[in-house]
C-alpha cells in the first residue's frame, strides 16, 4: 500500500480527482448554500460542516457501487424528479413559525443537503471512480481533500446570497440544469429516444447536431425558476392576504 505513494501515477491520478472535485463541487456548494441561507449564523456553520462531510462520505459509498448503480434503469429519473423538486422547495420562501425548534431547522437543513448531494452524485460519481483508476486509497484521499473545497465554496456562497438574492434564483436554477441533464441519460429511456429519432454519440443523446442534456437542462432551469418563483409568490400574497385579515378581527374586537 505504502508503494502506491512513490508512483508518479498515484500522484497524477490524485490531481485528477481533485481537479474533478472542483468542478463538480459547485452544484454540492449551491445545494448547502440554499438549504443553510434561513438558518442563524451559528446553524448555518453547522449545517455546512455537517452537510459537508456527510456528503463526501456519501459520495465515496457511492462511488465504490459508481458502475452498477449507473446502469440501473429509471434510478436517474426517479432523482432526476427528486432534484426538480428539491430545487423548487429551495426557492419557495420559509413561512415564519413562531414555535419550531431550531435544532428541527439544522436537520431538515442537513438532510435537504444529503438528499441532493445523493442524486446529484449518481451522475457525477463515474468520473471520479474513472480518475481513480481502480485503487480505493486514492479514491478516498482524493474525495476527503474535496471536503474543505466544498466547505468553503459552501461558505462563500452563504455570503454572497445575503448580498445579492439573485445568486437564490440562479442556484435554483442549476439544481432543475442538473436535473434536466439526468433525466434524459436515463438507460431506460435510451431506446424510446432512439425509437423518437434522437441520435446518440455514444451514450450522448444529440438532436439536430445539438446536445440534448443541455437543451433538457436549460428547460429544467426554467421550469424550476418559473415553479419556485409562482409558488413563492402564491405563498406571499396568502400570508399577506391572512395578515390583513388578522388585522381587520383585532380592529373589530
């Protein structure tokens, strides 16, 4: 095991599943970040930390079962489905509750961040167990390395969305892109598309020349914006509309 150190290929395979980490860590960061915005400053540490690694541990389990779990049918629509409906919720603003608990509010936050990290990691994992060519030791350095990356993209992220709100919208929207991109990579799905007269380049569904993953996940984008933003604003205007009657009872008593 000690000799797996000395080889240049460890090394190079170890900057390989870093290098992965980073990029594929912006959709984990997005998702802490969301979850954790409502929570009080000391929760939103612990949410961070929590979610953090608990998700890099996830996504090890997960990448040790990568290959089996990818060829299962309809797994990636069932999460693809559960992202959709995660990254709406994460746009609709909290009600106010005068009588939750606030450790109740850190486990929710934590869990929203595992349920989302577990479907986004089924599509992600396969490149990190690729770039780990097969050795468990430095699939699992590679991925804890990955967890202050996460944390503090996470913590970033935090900041910046109580600055400019915009950055809620535009997390949201990557969470319904992910989610477009997994729903037609399903294995189920692959010959009721091709029966459609969708072309594949390998296992990459193309319509006139165009990637069908993004044209689906640009669509998820905006049905997840569109969908967080009406129920939002549903939502506002019911509690604006019980707020005024509230007032109108206490002027009458």
């Amino acid at each position: 095991m000690l000799e797996e150190f000395y080889t240049q290929a460890f090394w190079v395979g170890l900057l390989k599943i870093i290098g992965v980490n980073i990029i594929l860590s912006g959709d984990n960061a997005v998702v802490i970040a969301l979850a954790a915005r409502s929570l009080p400053a000391k929760q939103q540490k612990a949410a961070v930390l929590w979610g953090s690694g608990a998700a890099v541990v996830m996504r090890i389990i997960l990448t040790i079962f990568a290959v089996a779990l990818l060829t299962l049918p309809w797994l990636k629509l069932i999460g693809s489905l559960l992202l959709f409906w995660i990254g709406i919720k994460l746009l609709i603003p909290e009600e106010e509750e005068e009588n939750v608990d606030a450790s109740e509010n850190l486990i929710a936050a934590i869990k929203t961040i595992l349920i989302a990290d577990l479907v986004m990691s089924i599509d992600n994992v396969i490149a990190v167990a690729a770039a780990a060519g097969g050795s468990m030791t430095l699939l699992i350095l590679g991925l804890a390395i990955s967890i202050p990356l996460v944390i503090f993209g996470s913590t970033l992220l935090l900041h910046l969305m109580e600055r400019w709100p915009i950055i809620i919208t535009i997390g949201g929207g990557l969470l319904g892109f992910v989610a477009g991109e997994m729903l037609v990579t399903d294995p189920a799905l692959k010959d009721w598309l091709a029966g459609a007269g969708v072309q594949f380049d390998g296992d990459k569904p193309k319509v006139g020349g165009l990637s069908l993953e993004i044209i689906c996940g640009v669509i998820g984008a905006v049905i997840v914006i569109a969908a967080g933003t009406l129920i939002g604003k549903r939502r506002a205007m019911r509690a604006a509309v019980h707020e005024a009657t509230v007032e109108v009872d206490r002027s009458k008593s």
